[in-house]
C-alpha cells in the first residue's frame, strides 16, 4: 500500500520528535520513500544523521543549505510528495500554517504543495486545549487538512492529560488511509446539503430547527478530499470548505431548486440537511407586534426534496428518530425510493445536534444494516462515502 509512495515527513521541535525515527523507521520498512523535512527546533531534539541512517535518504534542514537532488528544495519536494505527514506538530507549526506563513522549509514545502497534508499535534494539555489552538486546527480542517488527534496519558511534563504524540501504528494507519481514499472519488459529481432551513414568519421570525450543519460539512470535506468536485447547498450560516462549490440558501423551496439544479450531473446526492416538514401559509411583510393573548400560524406541507428529487444519481437520506430508529428509517427508505438511508437517535449522548460525533447505523435497499460505534462526523463521513463509492463502482 505504501510501497513506492513518496512522504514528505515533517519533523518539528518537541519533545515527541523522537518518535518520528520510529515513524520513518516503519514507513521505509513499508516500501515508501521516505523524505524528512526538519525545521531547525527538531534538530535540537534529534540529529539529521539519525534519519539519514534510518531512511537512505539526505535530510532538509534548511531553505539555504540544499541537502540532496533537489535544487529548489520545498518545490521539488512539494510536486513529489504523495502526501505530507508533519509528526510531532507543535502549535507553532500548526499556528503558522493557519496563518499561511511560510518561513522555513517546512512551511514552504506545505503551502507549494497540491498534496494532502496530515498532521499530529503533540504539545502540553494546555497549549493543545487553547482556544488559538483549537480555533488553528479547525481552520486546518476546512482547507482540508486532515488531523490525528493527540493521545491522553503521562505527559513530559510530569502531568497527565491530552497532547501526546499517538503511537506509530495510528499514524500509519492515517497515513495510509489518506493516500487509499485521496482519489476514489476523482471525477465524481457528488451534492451534500447541510444545515436546516429557515422559514420566515416575518421579517424577524422564522420556523427552523436545531440542526448546525456538521454533518453536511463534513460529507462535503471528506468528498472533496476523496477527488470529487462537491456541491453544497447549506441553509447554516458558517461559511463552507475551501475547494467546494457553495450554495446558500434558507427555505425549503430555495434548497429544492438549488438541489434541482446542482443535480443534472451528479452521481450521488447526500441530504444531510434538516428541512423543515412546514412552513407558515401566509409571511408578513412586517413585524408581527405582540398580540394578545398569542399568535396563530398556519403551516402548510414543504416539499420533500429527496423524493421529488429526480435523476440516475445515488440518493442518500438522513432520518434524525427520536424512538422506533430503524423501522421508521426504513419507511423513509422505501418511501423516498433511496439506496442508503442513514439513521441516529438524537436522544443518546453523542449523536444529536451541535456535537462533533455521531453513532448512525447505515441501511441500503437491499436491507443490508451496518451499526457503527459513536465516532467523529468526518469519519461517519467517510463510511457513508465508502458505502457510496461501492454502489458507483458498480453502475
């Protein structure tokens, strides 16, 4: 799997950058050939030499001193990488990323490169948990970048909390699950909606529900990062993934036409958005005042966007239960004329609105049901596209 892939090892200066020799150790073993970037901090913690030793290959310390066959060091490497995997990442490394700063050889290698770029953080408990730093790590993971969350445990410090650098086999893993999953999606047309919608009452008030859009975004990203050229048509206010088409809409109507259109050439559409069953019959132009002794609306049906959706595309749906999960997912499977529906109970802990988890259990047409374990959005995400990829592999 990795044999003959070229990795870009970025190597930065804490305390886990010992383990790194590890990681290069057991990737070169794999078959890859493995190119160690350092930034001068890491050199501090561990010698070039050290991974010369363990990789056969120069190592590059620096933008002036050109260690190797390439003449313009973070160009040549950035066009050969097949992936970027910086292990240890320090805040600073992961703050100037961010930032779009590039002022050593790694940073320059990351921002020239087209190539996906994993990264995992190891630090202090407290420096990891810092707003800045969590607020730097979401900004990675819209541009896609893709994170392996530090482990808990005994810290250098003396302490014990969340920052440490994960074991080597984890890393791998994420390395090679990237490289598997960058492109089986190439030249796909895949539309997400996310969000929920929001349908006025009047020019203040609207009727909506609690959906945040998580889950439509995170379809989105993952989609994106597999090769596909995305579409979302999001009701939530947050601002979409870099490298996918957005559409903004509000109400029902507004997301049944954008879906229409978005899906004259789609191979799949995922409605992972919250559309709202109703909305008012009559919307006043102006603020409602306060009335006495309280407000009467009249609620007419919306459509139903994914059984009216029409086309040869795989049509994924969500049903969001609160009791009776898997038979009332499956009327909506069979009534909306679906290939996967996607099914949580937004009663357990974990797998409601707002949280960046959810526990889902995936059931395909053919009756075939798939229970996952509580796990991020983007790797419910990932599963879903799995399941997707299998059925247009198929067609």
């Amino acid at each position: 799997m990795l044999t003959n892939k070229t990795i870009v090892l970025g190597i930065t200066g804490g305390i886990a950058a010992y383990k790194a020799v590890d990681i290069a150790s057991k990737l070169t073993q794999a078959g890859a050939k493995v190119e160690v970037v350092m930034t001068e901090s890491a050199t501090r913690f561990i010698t070039p030499l050290t991974l010369r030793a363990i990789t056969g290959r120069p190592v590059v310390t620096s933008m002036w001193e050109p260690a190797g066959e390439f003449r313009v060091e973070h160009i040549a490497l950035a066009e050969a990488a097949d992936i970027i995997a910086i292990a240890p990442a320090t805040a600073n490394i992961i703050a100037r990323l961010a930032a779009g700063i590039s002022d050593d050889i790694l940073s320059c290698t990351v921002l020239a490169s087209k190539a996906p770029v994993l990264v995992a953080p190891a630090m202090h408990t407290a420096m990891f948990l810092n707003p800045v730093t969590q607020e730097n790590l979401a900004r990675l993971k819209a541009r896609g970048f893709i994170i392996v969350d530090p482990a808990s445990g005994k810290l250098a410090s003396g302490g014990q909390g969340v920052g440490r650098l994960p074991d080597t086999e984890i890393i791998i893993a994420a390395i090679e699950k990237t490289l598997t999953r960058s492109s089986d999606l190439d030249g796909r047309h895949i539309v997400v909606t996310a969000g929920g919608t929001r349908e006025p009452i009047d020019p203040v008030r609207y009727v909506g529900n609690r959906s945040s859009g998580k889950m439509g975004y995170a379809l989105a990203e993952a989609a994106r990062d597999r090769g596909a050229t995305v579409v979302l048509i999001t009701a939530s206010p947050h601002p979409g993934p870099s490298g996918v088409e957005v559409v903004t809409v509000e109400t029902a109507t507004q997301m049944q036409s954008a879906v229409a259109k978005a899906t004259v050439s789609a191979d799949a559409l995922i409605m992972a958005a919250a559309v709202a069953d109703y909305r008012p019959k009559n919307v006043s132009p102006t603020k409602i005042k306060k009335q006495a002794p309280g407000l009467t609306l009249e609620l007419v049906r919306n459509p139903d966007i994914l059984a009216e959706a029409m086309g040869s595309f795989i049509k994924v749906g969500f049903a969001a239960e609160s009791e009776n999960l898997l038979e009332n997912a499956r009327q909506k499977l069979e009534m909306k004329q679906l290939d996967i529906i996607v099914a949580n109970d937004i009663t357990e802990t974990g797998s409601g609105f707002a949280v960046e988890t959810n526990r889902v259990t995936l059931i395909d047409k053919q009756g075939n049901v798939t229970e996952l374990p509580l796990m991020t959005k983007r790797e419910v995400a990932d599963k879903i596209l799995d399941r997707v990829g299998e059925l247009l592999t198929k067609r």
